[in-house]
C-alpha cells in the first residue's frame, strides 16, 4: 500500500510526458504544413493553413509520410484542391 502513491504519481507523470510529446509533435507537423502553404498556390495553401490548424487544436494521427497520417492526408488534399483550380 505505501508503493501505492509513488507508483500512481509515476503513471501520471509517464502520461503528462507522453501528451507533450504528442502535442509537440502535432505542432511540429502543423508547422511543417504551413511552410509547404508558404510554398503552394492559393488553393492549396488554405488548405495546408486549414488542416495545420485542426492538427495544432486536435493533435496528429500517425508520423508524416505515413498512409493515413494527418500530414499525408493534408498533402492528399492540397494536392486535390490544386488540381482542380487548374481545371
């Protein structure tokens, strides 16, 4: 019982660690995003500017460059977005 508390504020901390780490992630992904708005067009660059935004309020999904992660899904759709303004 007294191991109880100290393994407790561990578990905690592990967690508060993990959530930064996570959230400095997703705001290093949503930078990377609005670098490559920076060099896009118009269409696309809003966007990067709108998805960079989501991941920075709701965190990332996935590494960047992975299938399904929110930087390749943003990159999806700027992509998308670019290519139908050039129809």
């Amino acid at each position: 019982m007294r191991y109880a508390a100290p393994a407790l504020a561990l578990l905690i901390l592990a967690a508060c660690s993990d959530d930064s780490t996570n959230r400095s992630s997703a705001d290093a992904q949503a930078d990377a995003l609005e670098n490559a708005a920076d060099q896009s067009t118009d269409n696309a660059a809003d966007v990067l500017e709108n998805r960079a935004d989501r991941i920075r309020e709701n965190g990332a999904v996935g590494t960047p460059g992975e299938p399904g992660s929110s930087t390749q899904q943003a990159m999806n759709a700027a992509a998308a977005a670019d290519s139908n303004s050039t129809r």
